[in-house]
C-alpha cells in the first residue's frame, strides 16, 4: 500500500521549478565569465606572443579604472540622491485621487524597494562605466601629456591644452553633467512617488524638504553650466563660423565675451537657487534661470548673428584677414606643409634638341617606371603563380633595391596562399598543412621581357640563390591574406612549404619561429576552441607537442593592436632586408582638436582610383582630422611576425607622450637598420591628405585666400571615370637635383579647369630630401594640358590612334597605365604604358602585357615598342612650346566652334551605343557644321580632338573616326 501526503507532489514540483531559473541565471553568469576570461587571457597570451603585453595590460588597467571610477560615481551620487529623497519623503501625504493611484505603486515597490534601487544603479553604473571606459586613451593621453611649444594667437595656451587637456576636460564635465541630470530625474521621480512633489491637491506642490534638495541639485547643474561656458570659451578655436576654421571676427568680438557674461549669469542664477536653502518660494529661483536662458538665446546667439549681419558681411575680408591668417598659418603647420617649396616653372622650355636629346639619354639611363603595378597583378598571377593555391594582390607595390651596383624602382608582391585545393578541403590541410605562403616576386620597373612581360628579378619556387635579391626565409606565415588560423610547428608535422616540380610533389616543412601562442595543452586548447568555436581544436590528434596557434597576423593588425593610438597606412608593403621578408607599416598620429586647423575627412582625403577599384589597400575610415604626423615606422617579419615599432618623427608631440605611456614600445629613430631605412618611403596617405590641403593652403596671403585666387583640384583618373587620379611612386630629376631620386608624385588641375597647374613631389628616399614637398608651378597664362586632355590627345591624335587601333585587334582590350608626368626640359613629359590584354576563351585566362609606350611633349606625341623609341619620336618633331590644352590659342570664335564640335562627337557616341540613327545623322550634320566653323573661323585645319573623316557605320550612317573619349579602355 502506497501512501501520499496530500500537496507533497505539487510541493516538490514547485520546488524544483523554482530551482530552474536559479540554475539557468548561474550557468549563464558562468558562461559569460568564462567568455570574458577566454577573450582576456588569449589577448595576454597574443600580446606576450609579440612582445607587446605591456600595451595591453595597460589598456586593460585604464578602462578597469574608468569603467569603476565614472561607474562608481554614477552609482554613488545618484544613489545617495534617492536615499536622500526617501528620507524627505513626507510621513502625512494629504488624500487625494493622485495620492490614491500612486498607493498601488508604493505597495508594489516598497517590498521590493532595496533590490530594485540596487538592481538599477547597478546597471546605470554598467552603462556608464562601459562607455567612459571606451575613453582610455583621452585619459592617458591627458597624463602623458607633452607640450607643442606652440601658442594659439588668441588664449595664449600651448596646442597641447586643446590636443590633450581640453578634450579630458570635455569628457569630465560629460560625466558629472550626467551624473547631475540622472539625479535630479531620480530625485523627482522619488519625491513624485512618496508625496514630496504633487500635481494634484491644495497648498504647496512640493514639500519644504523636497524643494530644499531639488534647490540644490539644480543649482549644482547650473553652477557646471558656468563652467562649461567658462571652457566654451577655449572651444570658438575650432568654430566654423567665419570663412576659415578657428575663432572669427564675430566669436572674438561678441561670443567671447557673451560666453564670459553667461557664465557670471550662470553663477548668480545657481546662487539664488542654493539661497532656497534659507527662504521658501521658487520666485527667485525661477527669475535667475529665465534671465540665463534669455540672455544664453540673446548673447550666445542672436548678438553674435548681428555682429556676423551688419557688421562683419559689410567689410568681410577687412574684418576676417587676421583670422584667415591664422588659419592659414596653423593648417599649414598642422599638415606638415609650411616647408612645401612652390617655384614657377615651364615659362623657360629648353628649345635647343642637343639638349633634348642628352636629357632623354639621362632619364633612359635613370629608368621610367613603365611597369604600372596596378594593372600588372593579373600579369603576375598567370606567370608566378605555379599553383592555383596561391595568389598575389590586385595591386602591387613599389619598392627599390641595388641591383649590379645601381638603385632600381621594383614592382614587389609576395606570394601568399589562398587555402588547400578545391575539392581536397579538411580541417587538417586547412589548418595544419596549407599555412603558409611562399616567396617574394619582383620585376623591373623601367623594362620588360620577351614577349612584353615584366622582366623578373626574383622568380619561382624554391628561391634560387643566383637572385640578385637574396631571400634566405621565403616562408610567408605573417601576411594580408593568411587563414584565420594556422596550427604550425608540432612534433612530426608536415606543413607545405612549395610545389616540387622535379619530383612532381610537394616540400614540406616544419615552422621553427619564435611567433604565436603554445596550443599543446589542454587548457590552451579548450580556450582557442572556445575563442573559434571550433571542436576540433580540441578534439583533433593530430595537434602535437610544440605545436603553435597563429591567428590575427595580417601586418596592418598587429601593427594596430600592438600601437592603437596610430592610424596605420592603407598600403603595407612587403621588402626584404638582410634576407628576410619585412613587411613595413606607416603609422601616422592624428588629431581633431589642433587650434585654427582646417579639419577634413580622413577617408574622402585619401580616396582615389586604387582604394576605390582594388581590394589589396584598404581605405581610411572617414574620421575628421586637422592634424597628422608619419610619426611611427612599423615592421612585421613575415615568418616569425615580430613587431618593431620605430619613431620616425623626432618632432611630434603625440608621439612623444604616447612613448611615455606605453613605455618601451617604441624604439628611438636611431636604432633602425640602415639596410631597412633605405626602404623606408614616403607613405601614400598622408600625401594625400597634404595634396588635399594644398590645393587650397598653396595661397598663403589672405586676399587672395578669400577671394579663392588660383585655388586647384586633383584631376580625375583618366583611366577611370570619376575617380580621383592616385599619386604615383616614380625616380625623376626635379629641377636643380643633379641626381634622380624616388619620390612621390601627382598633379593638380585648376580649379574646375580641365588644364595643368602645377605638378608636386615629395622626396621619398630617406636622407636630406626625404619629405620635402616641391610644386612646380606652371605659368596661369600657358596652363599645358591635364591628365584628362592628354589621354584625350593620345586617343584622337591621328598617328598614335591608328596605333592603338591596331593593338585592339581581334577583339583585344587596351588597358591604360599609369600617366606619369615628368619635369622634362623645361616643361613636362607625359609617359604612359599602354597594356594589351587578349579575348580569352573558355580554356584561357588572358592577362596584361605591354602594348606601346606612349609619350607626349610639347605639341608632339608618339607611341612606340619601348620608351627610347618614342623619345626619339617626339624630340624629333616637339615644338618649344609647352604642350597646350585642345583649342588653347584659337579665336573666340574658333573655340566656340571647337566646344559645339566636340559636344556633337559625344553625342554621336551616346546615340551610336543606344542604336539611334536618326539622333546619329544629326550629329553626324552638327559634326559637318562645326568643322567647316572652324575652317571659317581661321582654323585651316581641325585640331587633334576633332573628326578628320567620316567613314561608315554597319548600318550606313556615318562614324567620327576618331573620340574625345578619355577612357580608351575599351575593346
């Protein structure tokens, strides 16, 4: 016989079900500290693998201290504000419908009034301890702080108070402002529910206790307004009121001293609120915040508005010129273009052709760099690439090594790997096996091979020691596109190391570098399995002892983690030094906060057709900026992924202080190698946001300023249509160098002007010239032709079209290179390969190979095999005269017709490729008409950019023969 106390089952069901939700809320607590310790303690051991553990852990010390300092605070004071209301809370509220329905709520929570108090500031502590915590590095960098030596013209305070003091001053009054707000909004909600504040009844509103604690709290958050209007003063540095950044005629004159009286305002206000400590009644209270907040409406806004009407607009430029100066003045500085060096230049071309012809000889022997890396990836892949495993990227990069006693410009690309073989995937080849790449390529710049490809220096697999670049470790583990993870380096482990091709199998090999995290313990592994959410990590045998983890190895990363207060380059580029491939990072310090500096966007600075086309340089994250320094040069050995930091810029502040806070990280510029130095370039990104500002801060006097007089524009690509033309890594002779040397380079356009305006280098081979930005100018009144017009030239010139023409044969596609401009006898040389690339069938894969080289000085331009030919070509026929832009000299009347004559061949063109004929033949008239204008007009013959004869469409209209296109890239 059974016996059941009557409730037992249902009693032990409940209990066990309240045991459930207790359970479950433990395991998830578990998990997620187990969660955060894995992601912490495989950080350290990341860290440590590099030598940079030191970086994080102080990191990691500074966001514990904010996280618990602003968290606590938070805690602490709006805490003690609701104990405070509580306690004031009246022991008498009078009976009221208002009082009734709040008596449900006071049931409900007063039983529960500790743990929902705590449960809340608990978590208002959380949130604000995690986003304060997010500020660390305004915290150290406020600490380790490090003067500028450098005023403002206004306050009279070093930059480094509104670079690194300011903005923690900013942060701080954010924090207590919150603190301030959340406790008065605590406040009124606890008086609200206990009575000490009422909406509804007879007498008073609030409480005399109620209205005494509100009293003080809002006199607290006005009295932190009056500091912060004293501090707005220092921010009108940056304001964007006048025609330039910084602090204006009307900021000086009306709201400086608005922001000195609203503080005063503001302390008188916050006085007579703290007085209601003594006396009963809002009035005056309420009498001082309303003249605060009319006078913040009237002085702060409105007074500023009309000096800016009546008083500044008037007479702008008299009124603005000191502050467009200093604007002027600190860009400069803050951009590290004050040194830049602009000198006329092209007025004076050298007519005699002896001269020509002996200065054609020097470059020939100095070597143009024809060989356009981002159009030779292709090239590369097919010949270099041996296995379909590998692959090289979509760009290349340029380097220079001493090749049979000369420097030679190099186009470099590692070849790295791609992942096991379709089809013969598993998690041990994906892991174990395929985990490295192997072997840097590189080829000439300035000359190619049988059959129009690169001309190799270093080739194929295994490295041979005959190169003339010496790789003693061609392993590439550390690299742009390595797996996420590799397993390497396990007793008896065979990883591929390359292709043999002799025995028709493969070389393996062993990783024996000092890089990566020990995986060949259980606990090690049970934590990497958690951080990748993959099993087999842990359950895999084929792990064995001395095996390594490699993960987070792309060179830009660990450079970041390693130095998270740089902005790293887009474009790493890999060199080998004393036998081993290097890759090197340019880091650049950066800030928003330098006084009177023009700020711009980072991301949109450094656009240009590479960042926008090609998936191998990454872009820039759009952040604001008004300062930058190449302060940092990075290296990652790419076999065992050490990281050398190295300052570069002796000069920069931030650099400086943040040297101190991560003490031992960077080594001091007089430690680098001289064989990694004399790779060392001028990086790309930072030339372009200085070409940026340069196209408007070249114009140093203030009228002209103002008045927008000879401001430029970097010219689109003519290779790709709305994109912005990329600068160009090329040896050249500037004027009044005897030698060649590397430099970077680009050109300007006039300002919504198709023409040249000037052309700038910057000296890139570290030494005397290294950074030094020099600007060719050209005459206004003899503007030679832009990137734009020069393609334009080349297509419609009637001998170098026919030549182009007859590479598109069959279907081929012309790929355009990079156009170089080069400072040439006076004037410019245009240089520019132009690639073929074949119709491939289903069984081909057609890559890039040089077609002609095309060369363009003065009015005379030619394409030939090689670029000595196409010298030859065009000194034999050049004018003395600088090239000029379609229709430069023509009559009015003339350039009217010629303007109506290329609109009706772009016409033509759109009505030829949508199939409208009827639209065709009427171009086809305006054509006709526009030429013989021209004729009429004095223009015996057309100009190059004009039609010379019509020959038949399919369909029997008529066809210009020849295009203004700028894009010849077509088939």
């Amino acid at each position: 016989m059974t016996f059941r106390t009557p409730g037992f089952g249902r009693r032990l069901g409940t209990g066990r079900t309240r045991l459930v939700l207790p359970t479950l809320v433990v395991l998830a607590v578990l998990l997620a500290a187990f969660m955060v310790f894995t992601a912490t303690y495989t950080n350290l051991l990341w860290y440590d693998s590099i030598g940079f553990k030191k970086v994080y852990t102080t990191q990691l010390q500074a966001k514990v201290v904010l996280f618990f300092g602003a968290g606590l605070l938070m805690t602490l004071v709006v805490g003690a504000n609701v104990a405070v209301a509580y306690r004031l809370r009246p022991a008498y509220r009078p009976l009221s419908v208002e009082q009734q329905g709040l008596e449900r709520y006071r049931a409900v929570i007063d039983p529960r009034r500790r743990l929902i108090s705590w449960s809340l500031l608990g978590l208002l502590g959380v949130l604000t301890g995690s986003s304060v915590a997010g500020q660390w590095a305004v915290w150290l960098a406020f600490l380790n702080r490090t003067s500028f030596g450098v005023e403002d013209p206004q306050f009279h305070k070093d930059v480094s108070f509104y670079v690194f003091t300011y903005p923690f001053l900013r942060l701080v009054l954010g924090v207590v402002f919150a603190t301030i707000i959340l406790s008065i909004l605590a406040a009124v909600m606890v008086h609200y529910l206990y009575g000490g504040l009422r909406l509804q009844g007879p007498g008073d509103k609030a409480s005399p206790p109620a209205r005494a604690h509100l009293s003080v709290l809002f006199g607290l958050f006005i009295l932190l307004k009056a500091v912060a209007y004293w501090f707005d003063r220092y921010g009108l540095v940056h304001s964007e009121r006048g025609v330039t950044t910084g602090a204006s005629y009307a900021d000086v004159n009306a709201l400086l001293p608005a922001k000195t009286i609203l503080m005063i305002i503001a302390l008188l206000c916050a006085a007579m609120f703290f007085s209601n400590l003594l006396r009963r009644g809002m009035m005056l209270p309420g009498v001082g915040f309303t003249l605060l907040v009319l006078s913040a409406i009237l002085l702060g806004g409105v007074y500023p508005l009309l000096i800016q009407q009546f008083q500044v607009k008037p007479d702008e430029l008299a009124k603005e010129r000191t502050y467009i100066q200093r604007n002027i003045e600190f860009t400069r500085r803050a951009y590290g273009v004050d040194g830049a060096k602009v000198v006329p230049y092209g007025s004076q071309p050298v007519t005699d052709k002896s001269k020509l012809l002996q200065e054609a000889d020097q470059l020939e022997q100095g070597g143009v760099r024809v060989l356009d890396p981002a159009v030779v990836g292709e090239t590369f892949q097919q010949l270099q690439q041996i296995r379909p495993f590998y692959r090289f990227p979509d760009t290349l990069d340029v380097d220079r090594y001493p090749v049979d006693g000369k420097m030679v410009d190099t186009v470099v690309a590692l070849r790295e790997l791609s992942g096991a073989p379709s089809g013969q995937r598993s998690w041990v080849k994906d892991h174990m096996v395929y985990t490295h790449g192997y072997g840097l390529v590189s080829a000439y710049g300035d000359r190619f091979a049988e059959g129009n490809v690169p001309e190799f220096i270093t080739k194929n697999m295994p490295v041979s020691p005959t190169h003339k670049i010496k790789v003693a470790k061609p392993e590439i583990y550390f690299g742009e596109r390595s797996p996420k993870y590799s397993v390497v380096g396990g007793s008896g482990q065979q990883e591929l190391n390359y292709p043999d091709n002799s025995k028709a199998g493969q070389k393996s090999s062993n990783y024996d570098g000092d890089g990566g995290v020990p995986i060949d313990s259980f606990f090690h592994r049970l934590l990497y399995s958690a951080k990748f959410q993959d099993k087999n990590l842990l359950l895999s045998g084929a792990i064995n002892g001395g095996a390594k983890i490699l993960y987070d190895r792309s060179p830009r990363e660990m450079v970041q983690k390693a130095a998270p207060w740089l902005t790293l380059d887009g474009d790493p580029y890999p060199t080998v030094v004393n036998g081993r491939i290097l890759w090197i990072v340019d880091g650049y310090t950066t800030s928003s906060s330098y006084p009177y500096s023009e700020k711009m966007g980072l991301g949109d600075a450094t656009r240009d057709t590479i960042t926008d086309t090609r998936s191998a340089v990454a872009r820039q994250a759009d952040a604001h900026i008004n300062y930058m320094r190449n302060s940092v040069k990075a290296t990652v050995d790419a076999y065992d992924g050490s990281v050398h930091l190295y300052q570069w810029d002796e000069n920069d502040p931030i650099t400086k202080t943040w040297m101190k806070v991560f003490d031992g990280t960077v080594q001091p510029k007089s430690s680098i190698p001289p064989d990694l130095a004399a790779h060392f370039r001028y990086p790309q990104d930072l030339f372009k946001v200085q070409r940026k500002v340069l196209t408007k801060y070249h114009v140093t006097d203030p009228s002209a300023f103002y008045n927008g007089e000879g401001f430029w524009e970097v010219p689109e690509d003519p290779s790709s249509k709305d994109k912005r033309q990329p600068p160009y890594y090329q040896s050249l002779r500037m004027p009044g160098q005897s030698t060649q040397s590397f430099s970077l380079t680009t050109v300007f356009n006039p300002r919504d002007n198709s023409q040249l305006a000037a052309f700038m280098a910057v000296g890139s081979t570290p030494g005397q010239d290294y950074g030094q930005i020099q600007i060719l100018q050209m005459p206004r009144d003899a503007q030679p032709a832009g990137p734009g017009q020069v393609q334009n030239l080349f297509e419609t010139d009637p001998q170098v079209k026919r030549d182009i023409n007859d590479l598109r044969i069959g279907g081929t596609k012309t790929l355009p290179g990079n156009l170089l401009t080069i400072p040439f006898g006076g004037s410019l040389l245009y240089v520019e390969p132009m690639y073929t690339k074949a119709a491939g069938g289903k069984e081909q894969q057609p890559y890039p190979v040089l077609g002609k080289i095309l060369v363009q000085y003065g009015n005379s331009r030619a394409a030939a095999n090689n670029l000595k030919d196409a010298l030859k070509q065009v000194l034999g026929g050049a004018s003395a005269a600088p090239p000029t832009a379609p229709g430069k000299g023509l009559t009015p009347d003339a350039q009217k017709a010629l303007g109506d004559l290329q609109k009706a061949i772009q016409d033509f063109e759109t009505a030829q490729k949508s199939g409208n004929y009827a639209e065709m033949g009427k171009a086809w008239q305006r054509i006709k008409d526009a030429q013989a204008a021209l004729s009429a007009a004095g223009a015996a013959k057309p100009p190059a950019t004009t039609s010379p004869s019509p020959s038949p469409s399919p369909s029997g209209s008529p066809t210009p023969t020849s295009t203004p296109s700028a894009t010849p890239s077509t088939s």
